[in-house]
C-alpha cells in the first residue's frame, strides 16, 4: 500500500513540474516575438517586393520607362591610357653628365610647363685625360692667338711696304684662332640644356639635383591632360574592320573615342586598336592606366536599353532587372542582356517595352528580405 502510495506521489510531482506555468493577468514580461508589421518593406512568397511609397522615397527609388529600339551590337575591350605623340613628349639627354636645376629649380610631377621651358642642366662628365688634352690644346691655341696679334700689329706698322695681302692673311688667321679657342673652351664649360618639347603636364620625372644620368636616360615625361590616346587589345581581327563608333566609360560619364587605325603587328597574341580621345573628363586619366573600352559594331540588334546600375543578380547568380508591376509593388525578371556602352546595356530577353524598370535604388531593393 505505501508503495503504490510512493508512486502515484512520483507521478503527480512529474506531471506538476512538466506542465506550463503561465503567469497572472497583468504579469506577462512579454518574452514572445514582436509580430510582424504589415505595413513595412517585406519579400512576397512569389519573390517580388512589396514597398510602400514611404519607404520608396527613404530609398531613393527611380524608375525608367522602357522603350524597344535597334542598338548596336557592342563588344568590350580591355585597353590603357597611353601618350598622345602629338600632344606629348619625353626629355632625354644627349650625353651622360651631372644634372643641375634650371632657372626655376627641378620641376615635379604635375607641374605645368610651356614649350622651350629649360627643366634642367647636364653638366658633360668627361675622363681627366680628355679634359687635360682639351685644357692643353686650349692653351696652344691661346699661345699662337697671342703670336698672331703681335704679326699683324707688325704688319700693321709697316703697311707702307707690305702688301695689303699679307696683312689680311695674319687678321684672317688670327680670326681663325679666336674661333678655335671659343670652340675648344666652350666645350669643357658648356652645360647641355634639357628643355621641354611640349605644353603639357609633367607625367614623371626620374632626377634630383647632383645626379649623375647616362646618354638617352628618360628623365621626364610630359603629357597633355586635355589629349590622351586609348589603346584596346582586340583578339578578333574582325573588330578592324567593324567599328561604327566606340566609348571610354569613366564612372558614370561617357567619353567619346575617334578611331585611328589598327596595328599591323600582333602584341601579346592581339591586335592593338588606337583611340583619339579628347576632353576635361581625361584629366583623372594617368599614362599607363587600364581602362575599358566599349566598341559599337555597324551591326544592330534588337533590344531595350536600361542603366547598369538597374541590373542586379538574383540568389540562383542570374541576371535580373526589379520591373515595377504597381504602385508599391516590385517584381524580378530573368533578363539576358549585351554590353553597350559602359554606362548603358541592352536587354534582349526578359522585358518588353513599356516596363518601368528600377534604376536607382535597385540595390536596396535586392536586398528586401
């Protein structure tokens, strides 16, 4: 009897402890999840977005009018800023010597310079025979000046009986060694001038004062900002021969190309491809910079032109554009698109005109959980 008394007591006390204990009215500390708002930016079961006006405008969120038109079929190339040698140049020195400041001291990169500017000084560095062979023959020459003044002072004094030959020979030879000297002693102090084949931007500069530089050394280079050449590596030759038109893209700008021609000779297993570009937008640009190059072919293709900003990728890694279906509702839609411009692409699957597609904002709205 006690122990089954034992057992119903163990039973009652486990089911005591296992139930739920629920506090009294006014009590709840209100440990339950907040509900969720109906009202606030959320992903529909289907996978579009619902968002109201508010929220819209908080975003930022721009729409564009889609219309169909026929586009050119662009094809994107990898290129880099190089020297226009129109509008560019380098500053090299003739012989190996010290370099010395110019007037206005040892110009830097990004200094302004005018054509015919002197930038510095090479000072000619010669072997001390050489210049002991130079010094010698100076002083001969020197020596024999000094005999010929005096002959033609003598000369002079006895004009009366002397041919007027004679006298003129001795001037002549005399005039002769004056320029031999000039010659001779101009050579061991004349400094070589470095001075700037162009008006431009200094692009580089390689020297500081006292430097000891060789024959055909770059020291500088100067560029103008205003006036850049693109050159693109195209792997199919038949781009050549295709070109209608071709943009630089910079940011959000666009920057038109003029195509100059093509190479003739293969570099690195492509064909070079040579871009004119002018304008105040090629003043961010540095020799040597890899940029992108987008070229238009006279061939056309059907399509809908939409921002790059407005495509986005959806979790599968596919491409998608948010198509706005009503006033505080977003849809995604698979797009299959082409390159354009840089700045622009075309849609050629996936939309129709007259969608509004999202621009700006379309981020923020792939990102609507």
């Amino acid at each position: 009897m006690k122990a089954s008394y034992r057992l119903m007591s163990a039973v009652l006390s486990a089911a005591l402890l296992s139930a739920p204990a629920h506090a009294g009215e006014g009590h709840d500390h209100g440990d339950g999840g907040a509900a969720p708002s109906a009202n606030g930016p959320q992903r529909q079961p289907d996978g579009s977005v619902f968002l109201p006006k508010p929220a819209q405008r908080q975003l930022g969120v721009r729409t564009l009018l889609t219309e169909a038109a026929d586009l050119p079929r662009s094809i994107e190339l990898n290129a880099k800023v190089v020297m226009d040698p129109n509008a560019g140049g380098k500053v090299q020195p003739l012989n190996a010597g010290r370099i010395e400041p110019g007037p206005g001291g040892l110009p830097s990169a990004g200094q302004a310079v005018r054509r015919g500017e002197v930038l510095a000084y090479v000072v000619p560095s010669t072997a001390p025979i050489e210049r002991s062979n130079q010094a010698a023959q100076l002083a001969e020459l020197r020596a024999a000046k000094t005999l010929a003044d005096k002959r033609v002072a003598r000369l002079k004094e006895l004009a009366d009986t002397v041919p007027r030959k004679d006298i003129e020979a001795a001037e002549s030879e005399g005039q002769s060694l004056a320029a031999r000297i000039t010659a001779v002693g101009g050579g061991l102090s004349t400094r070589e001038a470095l001075v700037a084949p162009v008006s431009g931007v200094i692009a580089s500069a390689h020297v500081v004062a006292g430097q000891v530089v060789d024959a055909r050394e770059l020291l500088f280079e100067i560029v103008d900002p205003s006036r850049m050449r693109i050159e693109a590596l195209a792997f199919d030759a038949g781009v050549a021969a295709d070109i209608g038109s071709a943009t630089l893209a910079l940011g959000e700008q666009r920057v038109p190309l003029a195509f100059v021609g093509a190479g003739r000779s293969l570099r690195e297993q492509a064909l070079p491809l040579a871009f004119r570009a002018e304008g105040k937008a090629l003043a961010s640009l540095a020799v040597g910079q890899p940029v992108r190059v987008f070229v238009q072919s006279k061939t056309r293709v059907k399509g809908i032109a939409v921002p790059a900003a407005s495509l986005m990728k959806s979790p599968a890694n596919q491409t998608i554009v948010w198509v706005k279906t009503a006033p505080e509702r977003f849809e995604p839609r698979t797009v299959t698109v082409e390159a354009l411009d840089g700045v622009n692409a075309a849609v050629t699957a996936g939309l129709k005109a007259g969608d509004r597609v999202a621009t700006h904002g379309a981020t923020l709205i792939n990102q609507v959980r």
